[in-house]
C-alpha cells in the first residue's frame, strides 16, 4: 500500500526504500498455490505420473519407427521432426562394441578402440552437420545429427553379417561376401541420408553436401570391411 | 521537451515496458535530446540492446509481482533491525544489477565469437567452381608479372583434408602400420590437418616477412589446392605398389601443383630474394610431405617378416602387399622361402 504507492515515483530500482516503515502490524496470511490456469500446460505433469513401462515404450517405440524409415526411406519427415538422440546413441555404442579389439597383430593394439570409433562417428556427423549448415541448410543442428545417427543402421546390421560370416571362416570367399554386404549396406545408408537431408539444401549444392556424407559413410564402412578378429 | 519526458517516466512504472527501458538506457532520464556521455560504448546492435532491456523490464516486472506480496514482511523486518535491514536490500539490488549487466555482456561476448555465420561467406561455392578449382590446382599458370586470382574458399580445402585423411587411413590399414602410442585415426587427423595449417601458418608468416600479398584464407585455401595433387599421387601408390611409379607421379602430378602454388606466390610477391625464400620453402615442404606421407604409412611387410624369422634376417627387404588375406598368405610364405634360401 505504502510501498506500492512509493514505487511509482523512485522508479522500480529502488523501490522499497522509499518508504521503510510500516504504520500498522499486517500479520501476513493466504494461501501460497500458483492458479493453475493456463500457464503450464497439462502434458508435462501427466506424463510424470505414468508408469515407467509406459514412458519406456513409448520412447522405444519412437526410436522403433525410425528405424524403419530408415530401412525404408520414403522422404517422410518423421525422422526431422521429433528428432532423439537414443537411436544414434545405441547403435554408436554396439558398433564400438563390436569394432573393438579386432587387429592383425597381437603385439599391439592396432584395431580401432571404442573411443576411436565413438569419436570418429560424433565428430564426423558434427562436421557434416556444420557443413551443411554453413552452406546454407535450412536444418537444425540436432535434426542432423540424429539423421546422420538413424543412418549407421545398415552398416551395424553389415557388422553383425560381418561378425556372423568371420565365424565360419575368413578365406576368400568370406571376404567377397563381406565386401558386397558392406558396400550394399554402405549405399543404403548414403542414399538414406541423403533422402533425408538433401531435401533441406538449395537445389544446385546436393552435391557439396552429400560427399561429406559419403566420406563419412566409407570411413566408417572401411573400418567394418577390415575388421579382423584376434 | 521536458512535458514527454516527464510524460513519459510517469508511465513507465509497469505498463510501457518495452519503450520506456530503452529511454531509460539509452539517455537517461527521458529527454529528447541524446547525451553522448550517456552512450554505452560498448553496445553491439541496438536492436540487440533494446530486446535485453525488454526482457529484463520483463523480469523486474515479474519480481515485482512477487515482491509485492512478500514486501510486507521484509520491511517489518528491515525496520526491527534498522541499518542492517536498509543495507541488505540495496545490496540485493546492487547485485541483482551487477548479474544483469555480467549477463549482458557475457552473451553478447558469446554472440560474436561462437557465431558460425562468421565462416558463412568461405562456404559459398557451387559444384561447378569447386570442380573448376580443383582442375586449375594442377595446371601452372604462366602469367606471372600480374598477380594472380586467389579464391578465398574454404569448403574444397576442407573437404580435401578430409579425403587425404581417408586415403591415409586406407594405406595404414593395408600395410598394417603399428601406432603404439596413438590411434591410426587420430594419427591421420593429426598429420593432415597439422600440415594444413601449420605450414599454411608458416608461408603466411613467411609472406609476411617477405612483403607478399596474400592473406591467410587465401594461403589456407592455395595450399588446400593443392593437397589434390597429393590426394591423386597417393591413391594409386597405395593401391599398386612400385616404387618407380610413385617416383614418377611424385615428380610429375606433385611437381605440377606444387608448380602452381609457387607461380602463384611469385606473381604476388616482389624482390629476386623474397621470391626465392618464399617459393623454395613452400617447394620443399610441399614435395618432402608428399614423400614422408608415402615413405612412413605404407610400411610394408618387414615388421612380419622378422617376427617371423628372427635374427637370420637382413633387414631391409620389400615386398608388395595386397588387400585379399590369402595372397599375402601366399606372398608371405613365399617371402619366407626367399628368405630361407639366401
């Protein structure tokens, strides 16, 4: 009351010392509840309250249809617009797993190490990400990297193949299956990219930023293909 | 003058807020003339300021509503205690200044150098210049008493590093080259990259020194261009292993662009001497690299041949290697024969 009326002319900065004492003793009460009203929306407190399984499925589910689009690239933008990082996340860390350790000599470690490759595939898709940033794309930054992250799918299912086939054997013959699986699968994740992501460039510089990806793609694929397991 | 702006401060207690902040920042106190004292040197855009004075009329707003409610209980307080209740809030709002202006200057400190937009014009290019240029890097051009044309460009540079990197990593994967402390990716990151732009720093520091007319993009990207040559040399010498033919495309596809650079370099620089140090620095880094790059990544099989053999080995023996395992088996068991019968 007093205060309020002191505000008005000191200026908000200083506004409580205008007036510093109080003539009568107001016992403070009420009630402390914010209206609920219109301010936050109703989604964020109804999913704290589910139970995990559900917000587990849903999630899993989300990451389950990208991989399809991924599997079938039909130039849908369900794979730009929720964006999530989970897929990228785990089939990054399986890749590692499964290129860890595999070298022809056993003197010293020559096969690429988890780290190498968990940053190899990070950084490149943060490169590329930059690039075609840079070169005027109209996609977020996380967009991209979840696309590029979704995209790695073929070459872990090459892995695996590749793991699988080195079980039987490793003459000629299982590096020619090898070969063609990889470069199949290889393919399949560039034009899978490159489905998604060409779309957001302007139209006479697809080619600057699918090499990039193609680089990456055949870094990635090389690593695969000469896997060797001690 | 005077009745708006007193107008004008009479209004700002709460309703006028996005107008009312920038008066109150930009000339103090509401009159219609600018007062250059009042100046903040140190602003970026206006626009920028006045969306910062807006938002932060918005928060004072805001804790004002929630003050207003409490007030009543601080003053109690600030009364029973006297001096001490005076200070603490004029020390709040000393503060809470301070925050704000270390705020404001911390994004906008953030907004200038984390700004991705800076290297926006180095990108610019279409397909058919990047192609064009990387033709050109091989051809020398003959015009030298008029300086020559050097793109400003950054992505064909780039993206050249990059397939070095790869073709590097291919050369160490089929010699089976041993890092022992380091990984083969960040070994070829390393190198790469580090030549790029550490010798583009040293010429540039060298064109400094010698008077020359370059500048740093222009040095990045020249000598970006000219890592085609390498690009080309060593993705045949990696794939088909005779040393008479790496010598050769060492001699030619190196020496045409490493001719281009230096053409280049000497139409923008003046002076016999100054040409001399400058072009026969870049020549010789230029060159050696190419052959360090071939000569320390694409070890060939004398590590396995002494393991396998031991101490009756000479050691110095070459043999060529090629990616399909059951003929190196076969190369080496024959290598192995060779060996035992000399």
């Amino acid at each position: 009351m007093a205060a309020a009326e002191g505000s008005g002319v000191g200026g908000p900065l200083f506004a409580g010392l205008a007036d510093v004492s109080i003539s009568e003793d107001i016992p403070v009460e009420g009630e402390i509840t914010v209206p609920v009203g219109s301010r936050s929306p109703d989604e964020d407190y109804s999913t704290l309250d589910e139970p995990v399984r559900d917000t587990i499925m849903r999630d899993l589910k989300a990451v389950g249809k990208k991989f399809v689009h991924v599997m079938y690239p039909k130039k849908s933008s369900a794979l730009l617009r929720d964006w999530d990082l989970w897929g990228p996340l785990v089939l990054c860390v399986s890749l590692a797993l499964m290129l860890q350790g595999g070298s022809a000599d056993s003197k010293d470690d020559g096969g690429p190490q988890f780290a190498e490759v968990f940053v190899i595939i990070w950084f490149g898709a943060v490169v590329i990400t930059l690039n075609s940033k840079l070169l005027g794309g109209t996609i977020s930054f996380f967009q991209s990297l979840c696309v590029l992250g979704y995209c790695v799918l073929p070459l872990t299912v090459a892995m695996l193949v590749c793991r699988l086939v080195l079980l039987a054997g490793s003459g000629t013959v299982s590096f020619i299956i090898r070969l063609i699986v990889v470069v199949a699968m290889f393919g399949w994740s560039t034009l899978a990219s490159t489905a998604f992501l060409a779309d957001s460039q302007p139209p006479n510089r697809k080619a600057l930023v699918v090499y990039p990806i193609f680089l990456f793609y055949f870094v990635i694929s090389w690593m695969i293909l000469t896997f060797t397991p001690q | 003058m005077s009745a708006p702006g007193a107008a004008a401060s009479g209004g700002r207690s709460g309703t006028a807020a996005d107008w009312g902040g920038f008066e109150d920042n930009m000339q103090g106190g509401g009159s219609a003339v600018i007062d250059m004292e009042n100046m903040d040197d140190t602003s970026g855009s206006s626009f920028e300021d006045m969306g910062e004075m807006h938002q932060r009329m918005k928060e004072e707003e805001e804790e004002e509503e929630v003050e207003g409610e409490a007030g009543a209980a601080e003053e109690e307080d600030g009364e029973f205690l006297g001096m001490k209740g005076l200070r603490g809030q004029l020390g709040r709002q000393v503060a809470d200044q301070m925050w704000q202006v270390g705020k404001r200057q911390a994004s906008r400190a953030f907004s200038l150098y984390a700004n991705i937009d800076i290297l926006r014009p180095y990108f610019d290019v279409e397909p058919i210049q990047v192609r064009a240029r990387l033709l050109e890097s091989m051809i020398p051009v003959k015009m030298i008493n008029f300086p020559q044309k050097i793109a400003g460009e950054l992505y064909g540079p780039l993206m050249l590093v990059f397939t070095l990197v790869a073709i590097l990593l291919h050369g160490m994967k089929t010699s089976d080259t041993i890092i022992r402390e380091g990984t083969l990716m960040g070994t070829a990151i390393g190198t790469c990259f580090g030549y790029w732009l550490g010798v583009s720093s040293f010429i540039y520091f060298l064109a400094y020194l010698c008077n020359a007319q370059i500048t740093m993009v222009q040095m990045l990207s020249l000598l970006g261009y000219g890592l085609f040559g390498h690009c080309i040399t060593l993705f045949v010498t990696y794939n088909i292993h005779f040393h008479s033919l790496f010598y050769i495309f060492w001699l030619g596809v190196g020496g045409l662009s490493t001719l281009r650079m230096v053409a280049v370099l000497v139409s923008r620089t003046v002076g016999h001497t100054q040409r001399l140090i400058l072009c026969g620095t870049l020549a010789a880094l230029h060159m050696l690299f190419l052959l360090y790059l071939h000569f320390a990544y694409h070890k060939v099989v004398e590590g396995i041949l002494d393991t396998l053999e031991g101490p009756n080995m000479p050691p110095f023996q070459r043999v060529a290697r090629d990616i399909p395992v059951v003929s190196s088996a076969v190369l080496n068991t024959t290598a192995k024969a060779n060996a035992l019968t000399l």
